[in-house]
C-alpha cells in the first residue's frame, strides 16, 4: 500500500513549456484533488474531482487542466508554464466512511518556471 | 469572504513543554475542520479533526478545541517531542468536497 504517489518529484520548465503532473493512489479512494503551496500560504485548491469521470474547479483554476483517468489516476496539466505557476503541487485523496474523513497527501512535485 | 488564519506564524517550545497551537475562522457555516502537520520537503499529514458539534477532540497526545461562539479553533500537543517539529494547518470545510487552509504556524522545539 504505496498510498498517494506523485511524479516527479522535481521538474524545471521554461515559459511557455507544457507538462503533465501525474498522481496516483491505491486506496480506492473516490475523491481526489490537487493543491499548490506558497513560500508563506497555506494549500490552495486547483481542481477536485469527486468521483471517476467527474471534476470540478477549486480556488486556482486559470492555468491548469486536469484529466480523472480512472479511479487511481488523476493528472495536472500545464499547457503553457508561466513563472506565475511556480509552486509544490501535492495530490491528496480523501476518505469517508461515516463520520470518518481523513485526507491523505502524497510527497510533492517541486515546479520551477523560468 | 470566508477565511481561515492563524494568530502566530511561529511558535518556540521548550521539549516536554505542551504547546497550543491557534487557528481562527470566520465561516460560521463551516462544519468539519481538520488539523495537519506538514515536515520539511514532505506533504501534510493528518494529525485530527473535528465537528462542528464536538467542543474538544483528543487523540494520542493531541487535543482539538474548538469554540464555536468565538470562531477559533486550537491544537494542543502534550509533551511536545523534537519530532514535532513543523509547520501545523488548519483546515476548514463547509459540508462539500473543499477544504480552505490557513497559512500555518511554524512549531519549533528546543532541546
């Protein structure tokens, strides 16, 4: 049980370079998401997807594209890199069962942007 | 809007020492919050939670509190260990899929 992986773990683009962030958990979890991380803020949102087949825009969506493969898989998509998008990238998939909610956090792709 | 802060953006405690650890909110809607601990080059882990109709919460040398009437909500960690060093969010949902973080507060412990 890997839990939540993601790939890479590190990745220089130049602007205007396109990549694809990939995540993927073995939980069978149904909720999946992607957030980025500032030097000094706190995770924000970008996309989420409920459910294989479905996703939804977070709080930082201009940018990005996202792609719910299959139950484990969701990728993050950067079609044009600006320096703007300069960030961590954690994938987290959620559980709940009940009253029981817990999300779990893969390690993070450091992106850098030129 | 809605947000979630926290009062300290760092926070030093001497080892064995309990540390509170404070997060306010200002979504009254808000019914679910969650704390994480996040150590260096890793992603958030996460510590506990708690409902909106629960006033305190414990697990294993954490305690969750959360005053509803004053919007705030704090993490208390017993026996603070070097372990604990890290960055401490909390997080707060509204009944759907999101959750809103706030900035974090940097815990470290001193030998």
């Amino acid at each position: 049980n890997a839990g939540v992986t993601q790939t890479p773990k590190f990745q220089v683009l130049k602007t205007g370079q396109s990549m694809t962030l990939q995540c993927a958990q073995d939980m069978n979890h149904n909720s999946m998401y992607w957030y980025r991380q500032d030097p000094g803020m706190g995770l924000r949102l970008i996309y989420y997807s409920a459910s294989e087949g479905t996703t939804d825009k977070g709080e930082v969506p201009n940018g990005y594209n996202v792609s719910r493969l299959n139950k484990r898989e969701f990728s993050l998509r950067l079609e044009s890199a600006a320096p703007s998008q300069t960030s961590v990238y954690f994938c987290a998939s959620i559980i709940r069962e009940g009253r029981y909610n817990e999300q779990f956090f893969g390690p993070g792709t450091r992106l850098t942007v030129l | 809007g809605e947000s979630v802060g926290l009062h300290l953006p760092t926070l030093s405690v001497q080892e064995g020492d309990n540390s509170i650890i404070n997060c306010a909110y200002s979504n009254s809607a808000s019914d679910y919050f969650i704390w994480y601990k996040q150590e260096s080059g890793k992603g958030p882990q996460f510590i506990i939670d708690i409902r909106s109709n629960m006033d305190k919460r414990q697990g294993q040398r954490v305690t969750v509190l959360l005053n509803k009437t004053v919007k705030h909500l704090s993490l208390q960690i017993a026996a603070t260990q070097p372990g604990d060093s890290a960055v401490y969010f909390c997080a707060e949902n509204f009944g759907n899929e999101k959750l809103t973080f706030g900035t974090g507060t940097r815990l470290t412990i001193i030998p």
